[in-house]
C-alpha cells in the first residue's frame, strides 16, 4: 500500500525532535521556526522510546545505518525519548525536508535547522524529516509501535538549561567556560569559528592546548586527554564530544574554504 493509498500525501510531514531537543529545551524554539519559515501547523503529536533494535529498524528504511557516526545514534537514541510530530500544510513534506539542513551541519544550507541552534555534529543534528510519503508511512510505524503516552510531561523535564547537543559547548564547558543558552541568529559555521577560537584561547591558559588542537583535527588522543582531564563527566556529554571528533575533519575543511568575516557576537529571534 503507497503512502497516498494509505491517506499519508505531500500534505503531511513528519518530523522527530532527538533527545538532544529535550535535553537542550529547544522543543518550542524549534516549533516556533517550522511555523515560521513553512506556515505549517501541527496536526498530532506523540512521543516514543526507542530500543536498538528499533533505531536499526527506522534507519534501515533510508539505508542510513552505516558510517563511523551510526553506533553513536545508536546510543543517543537507545531508550530515551523522541519527540514525533505530524505537519499539516500544502506541500508540507517538502517543505519540512528544505527547513531541515543537510545531516552534517558543516553542510547545512544557511537558514536551515542544522545551520542554526548550535548544531555541530552529525549524530545530534535535532531533527529529523521522512524522505517520502511512503518512507514516512513506515516509519510512522514503527514510532507508534514505541509509543509512550507518559513521555509528554517526562519530555519538558529533561531540559537542563544549557546546550547538551553542541560538541564545542561542551569542550568550552571542560575548559570553564559556562555558557548558558541565549538569543543568537549566527549560523552553524560561525558558531564553530567562535567555538574553536575560545576554546584555544581558554586552552592556552593550561596545559591542554595541545589535546584541543588534536580534538579540533579529529584526532582521538585529544579526546582522550580531556575526558581525563574533565574527571567527572556525564555519559551523555561523553557521547556527544565523540560525536564532535568525528565531525571535526569536515569543518577543517569548511573553515579552511571560507575565512572568518565576523565573530558570532550578535543575537536574533531564536532562542538557543
């Protein structure tokens, strides 16, 4: 049965905030966006816990299961909560699928999600789109089949009031820098720049400069070094500064290609 047999058309799209939406409270942030940007309305919402045998199953539709980055959305998405949301609107599949950015946020067309709100890393990139109304069908699926109706009260209490999804955040976080969540409208490649270039500085004043420099390269002994330096750390950020390693190669290149015209100093309309 197609996806326009079954009543799924252009009309209706899907989209799954990842944990990291929750953790990071952007859930009505990244709503406000869609909206915005697509006149798009929500037509139904719900939320699922993942196991790994469903996060293979859901990926597996897209062919989308292999590369160095894949056992890390494993572990992301293994029994924590998504965020599933149906759109309605005129050509609301395609639209969401513009908004949403390419999957490495080095990548991400300007103006897209993944070029916004603090994305660095393929892994926790916020928000993913059906590919098509048939692809969107089966995975509608397998998310229901995962459905949790006590997720929506537990989903808005797992923000923790900083931005647990940006690799570099949390590199300054392990340097002492604590920056909180703020207004900013810099994209992805900015925010990098700014990132890297505070981390170094801040890296400067200690021992560690040599760890940062092979962190931002994508060499694990960087990695290593600080985790050993942080002591004390969560499983989670854990996670995402190893999903930052493996994306560091693509922003050498990108940064390389395109020399810095501003800091990221100034704000806009979204909070992040």
């Amino acid at each position: 049965m197609t996806g326009a047999e079954s009543g799924i058309t252009a009309s209706v799209g899907l989209t799954v905030y990842g944990p990291e939406v929750a953790r990071s409270g952007l859930t009505a942030s990244l709503d406000n966006f869609i909206q915005l940007k697509s006149g798009l309305k929500i037509d139904e919402r719900s939320f699922s816990i993942h196991g790994r045998n469903s996060i293979e199953q859901f990926y597996s539709l897209t062919k989308s299961t292999s590369g160095t980055h894949w056992p890390i959305v494993v572990d992301l998405f293994d029994m924590r909560p998504v965020c599933v949301t149906i759109w309605k609107g005129h050509d609301a599949l395609h639209l969401l699928q513009d908004l949403k950015g390419n999957s490495h946020p080095a990548k991400a067309a300007a103006g897209t999600v993944r070029s916004l709100f603090y994305c660095d890393n393929a892994a926790s990139n916020l928000i993913h789109v059906s590919d098509s109304a048939e692809i969107m069908e089966a995975e509608l699926a397998i998310l229901r089949s995962r459905s949790s109706r006590e997720m929506d009260t537990v989903w808005s209490s797992l923000d923790c009031g900083r931005v647990t999804h940006s690799s570099l955040r949390i590199l300054l976080e392990i340097l002492g820098e604590q920056l909180l969540p703020t207004l900013f409208n810099g994209d992805a490649l900015a925010n990098v720049r700014f990132c890297a270039n505070r981390a170094r500085l801040l890296a400067a004043r200690s021992t560690l400069l040599g760890s940062v420099e092979q962190y931002l390269a994508g060499q694990s002994e960087g990695l290593d070094e600080l985790l050993e330096h942080a002591g004390m750390l969560s499983g989670w950020d854990r996670l995402i500064l190893s999903a930052g390693l493996l994306a560091m190669p693509a922003w050498q290149y990108h940064l390389a290609a395109q020399p810095a015209i501003h800091q990221m100093d100034h704000y806009g309309p979204y909070r992040v």
